[in-house]
C-alpha cells in the first residue's frame, strides 16, 4: 500500500494556501517544536483536503516516523523552505 505521504507528495509541495496549511500539518509533527500548525485551518479545508488531512494524521497514526515515505517528504520540505528562507509557518 503506498505512503499517503508518497501519494500526495506532488499536492505537499504545492505553493497554494491549503496546501501550505496541509506542509505545516505533515511538518508540525515531524518537529513541532520548530514548525506550526494551526488547527483552525482545518474549518476552511474542502471535503477533498480534509479527507487528504484525515488519510495522513491516520497514516502517522499508525507508523509514525517508521514511514520512509514521511520522512523523506519532509527532509525536502525543510530543504525547500530553507532554500526560500522560510523557516516556520508563523515566518510566511
């Protein structure tokens, strides 16, 4: 079966807002000491997004980081955002 975090990988490192919202999930619980989540978001998610955010919190849920596919996602995600200089949602 594959990795929810393989499978929406394209639509994670997407630049639109509820994509970003879904990046700072996946990432808070990665090192939520360093990346924030603000579960409020979730009230504007559409069904199609709030049905991906389901799929990954149960995903970790069940793996955590055990999920090769969830820590490489976020590996790049921190590449990325340190390439743009964007460190924590609070910093966009």
């Amino acid at each position: 079966m594959t990795s929810p975090f393989e499978k929406y990988r394209d639509l994670l490192l997407d630049d639109y807002s509820t994509a970003e919202s879904l990046q700072n999930f996946v990432l808070s619980l990665y090192n939520r000491k360093t990346f924030r989540f603000d579960p409020q978001d979730i009230r504007f998610y559409d069904i199609e997004h709030f049905e991906i955010f389901i799929e990954l919190a149960s995903s970790y849920r069940e793996h955590g980081e055990a999920d090769r596919d969830f820590i490489a996602l976020c590996n790049e995600m921190v590449a990325r955002r340190k390439q743009s200089g964007r460190k924590r949602a609070t910093d966009a």
